[in-house]
C-alpha cells in the first residue's frame, strides 16, 4: 500500500490553503570560499537516495485517509539544486534578502518539497548555501541528520562516492490509487476496534477497582487534549494582532557556553534561557510601545522522534501555552518558563498526538486556522553539530535557521554550531512593522540573560547580531 503521511504532516499540509499558515523552513549555511560543484551534487544525490522523501511527491487522496508520498516519476536533480552568482554588493544582507523570498514562495506541488541554491560572489570570496523545505519532509533533529549526510569532517572530500541505489519503485495503477485510501479507512478502523477490545475489559477492571482514580485520570487527559487543541480567540500582545503575507528574515548570535550557563545558574535549561531571552526581548519591544505586558501565547514544537525513526522526517508536536514575558529579573524568568515547560513536556496527552491530529484533520479549516492565527510567537531549539564541518572543500562558518510564522506574529529559531547559538528570525510585518527596533529589544533581552553567566574567559563578545 502507498505510504501516507503521518496525521500531523497531513495537519500541516492541509493548513497551507491559507497562505498565511504555510510550513516552509529556509536555512542558510555560510561558507567560507564555494564548494566543489561535483562534490555537492553527488552529495544531494546521495541524500536523494537515502531519504526517499526527498525524490516524493505528495498525491491528495479522498478523505478521512491524508495525503500520500509518491515516487516523483518526473524527479529533476538541476531543478531542486542551483546556483547563482550573488547580485552586488553581495554582501551577507544580500544573502538575507534571497532567504526572504524563499521563505514567502509557495512551492510547485508536483514536485518534491526541497530547493537548495548555491551563492557565489559574495564579499571575501565566501558563499552559501539557501535551503528551503517542507516541515512535512523533516523536522530541525531530522534536518541535521541529512547536513550528516551533506558534510564533511575535514576540508578533504572525496570526489566520488559509492552511490547507494535508487529505490526500486511500483508503478501505481488508477485502481490502486482508489483503492489505497480505502485500504487505510479500514486499517484504521480495524486498529481502533482491535484497541477497544484489549483496552477495554482492563479500563473496566481498573474502573471497578479505583473509581476515583480513574474518574481524575479520564478527565485528566481530557484537560490535556483540550490545551493541546482549543481555539485562541485572541492575541495576548495587544499592539502584535495583524498578520501579512510579508517577511522580514533576521539573525543574532550569542556563545553557547554562556547561555548554557546562564540557564544552569537560574536552575533552568539552555532552552529555558533561549526563551528568557525571547521573553525579555518581547517585554522591551512593548515598553518601547507605551504597552506593559504579562504572558503572551507562544507556540513550542517538542520533538517526539524516537531511536528507531528514520533519517529524516518530522516528528514534531507543537505545543501551545503562555509564557510569563512581564518578569523583569532574568533569573527568575527562568525559573518561570522552566516551571512552565516542564508541566508541557510531561502532558498526558503527548503520546496520542497522533490520534488527535487525525481528528483535528476531520474538523473545518476555519477551525484550525483559529487553534493557530491568535498565538503571538514561536520558539523553537535544535540542537546542532558540535564541531566543524565542511563541503566539497569548504568550511561551513556558520548556519541559521528560519522557521515558520504558521500564523504567529514572529518565529525565533535557535541552532548551535560548534559554541556558538545562532538565531533566526522571521517576522510577520503585519505584526511587527518596525524590524530594527524590534532586534535591537532582542539583542537587549538576550543580554540580559547572559549577564547571569560567569565570565567565559577569553569568548567571544556577549552577543553580536545582523540584520
């Protein structure tokens, strides 16, 4: 039978008729000098092979079965993989300013959900790479398997690899193709059946024996699928509440020993620092509005990837809650947030993710596009490669990540490389109308947080950012 998507891909792929919801990631990975051309293109072939996505297509099927990936028969390497000499002044801005427009170009859904272009003729003889997918192809964990794939660990590449062969593929009759979903309709009911039959006579016994306990766990889950599913009817920033189909991409970057530090000191994490940072950067960015703020509705992916998942692929749940921006003393914003995502982390209702996106993608779009056009930002981390790594002969400097607004006012997505954090952000316009002002109240909230570490010796500077 065709391989279906997952149901909160399919939750993802469905909200991309409102265009304002689309799951594009961009990411650029500076480079040092260009790379080999040979090199790269047998490493995306390589890559091509190994996650088979990357060769798919997504087919619509009839619902309540989501849509399928199909072997792309018209698959075309040069299409997906360019490369371009950068305009002048062919400066890091103008990098940027290609990540952009890739972020706000819907993609060709006949095809497969990648492009990737090579930059030349930037200043100082460096280049980049400008990465743009689907989330429905791969998630930041899964992303940074396939950069394992694209990389190496020394600036001496081979020229030619062994090439891992092309998966052999069934050609797919129009038979099939009605009969598939049907296929999954009954699968999925036969599942639910063969559950409620095993499930039930122990739910029962278990009921009988502790009634009360029982009692608080049904509605304790309840209580959790409704957190995870219930409609934002509002804002929490009063001056954040339009969106546009307009971007404005952004980075900032902050040495990681510091961060990490900053979070342990305060009795949190080096996310629960990241967030402070967001938090104290959102605060001031109000304040500069004549606007005191409290908590504002943030959206966190939490990764659910597991070791016997594949290379590739999204394995992600995005959690939505509010998060304490009013606390002015940065140590004790910590300690708030880390509260706060604990409880997220440990919902009753994480492992049925699945279940609850199928329903979710049974429900009126209007419906779900209200679950996520209220939410004021998004923050995601991922953790990245530790030490440096090149391609086809170049040194990667640097990589940043842009995530998706999915209807939020701006998306702040962190990435380490080697020691460092490197954030990108992408704004909604309609939201935040003033960029500037707003990465100058972050690059403030950030340090901030970083006062809390203890000097880091002879680190770098505290925090440097670029727009």
């Amino acid at each position: 039978m065709a391989e279906f998507m997952i149901n909160s891909d399919a939750f993802a792929w469905q909200m991309e008729h409102d265009a304002a919801l689309r799951s594009t990631v961009v990411s650029i990975i500076m480079l040092d000098q260009p790379p080999d051309w040979d090199v790269l293109v047998d490493r995306f072939e390589r890559i091509c092979r190994e996650v088979p996505m990357f060769r798919q297509r997504v087919v619509e099927t009839f619902p309540p079965a989501p849509p399928r990936w199909e072997h792309d028969p018209d698959f075309d390497l040069d299409y997906h993989l360019r490369r371009v000499t950068a305009p002048a002044p062919g400066t890091f801005a103008t990098v940027l300013d290609m990540a952009r427009r890739a972020e706000m170009a819907e993609f060709d859904r006949a095809r497969p959900l990648w492009e990737t272009t090579v930059v030349e003729g930037l200043t100082d003889g460096a280049a980049a790479l400008v990465c743009k997918l689907h989330h429905s192809l791969s998630d930041g964990i899964g992303a940074i398997q396939v950069a394992m794939i694209l990389f190496d660990l020394s600036p001496e590449s081979p020229a030619h690899e062994s090439r891992v062969a092309e998966p052999e593929t069934e050609a797919r009759g129009r038979l099939d193709r009605l009969l598939d979903p049907a296929r999954y309709d009954v699968g999925l009911v036969g599942k639910a059946a063969h559950l409620a039959v095993r499930s039930a006579p122990v739910g029962l016994l278990r009921a009988a024996r502790r009634p009360v306990a029982s009692t608080r766990s049904a509605v304790g889950m309840a209580t959790s699928v409704y957190r995870m599913v219930r409609p934002i009817n509002h804002c929490g920033s009063p001056i954040m509440t339009k969106r546009r189909l307009i971007r404005q991409l952004g980075t900032h970057e902050v040495p990681l020993p510091a961060l990490k530090a900053a979070g342990n000191l305060a009795g949190g994490t080096l996310n629960d620092a990241f967030m402070a940072g967001i938090a104290a950067g959102l605060r001031r960015y109000h304040r500069h509005h004549g606007v005191e703020v409290g908590d504002l509705h943030v959206t966190m992916p939490l990764s659910l990837r597991g070791d016997q998942d594949p290379v590739g692929g999204n394995r992600l749940t995005l959690m939505r809650f509010d998060l304490p921006v009013g606390i002015v003393d940065p140590a004790e914003r910590i300690a708030r947030i880390h509260e706060r995502t604990a409880a997220v982390r440990a919902e009753p209702s994480l492992p049925y993710t699945q279940a609850i996106a199928g329903v979710l993608n049974l429900l009126p779009r209007w419906y779900l596009a209200s679950v996520l056009r209220h939410v004021d930002f998004l923050a995601s981390d991922v953790p990245g490669i530790p030490f440096p790594v090149y391609l086809g002969g170049a040194r990667v400097t640097q990589q940043y990540p842009f995530g998706p607004t999915i209807g939020a006012g701006v998306n702040i997505t962190l990435m380490t490389y080697v020691d460092t954090c490197a954030m990108g952000i992408n704004v909604d316009v309609g939201a935040i109308p003033d960029f500037d002002v707003f990465h100058d109240c972050l690059v403030a909230g950030f340090d901030e947080v970083l006062a809390l570490a203890p000097p880091q010796g002879d680190a770098p500077p505290i925090s440097r950012g670029r727009r």
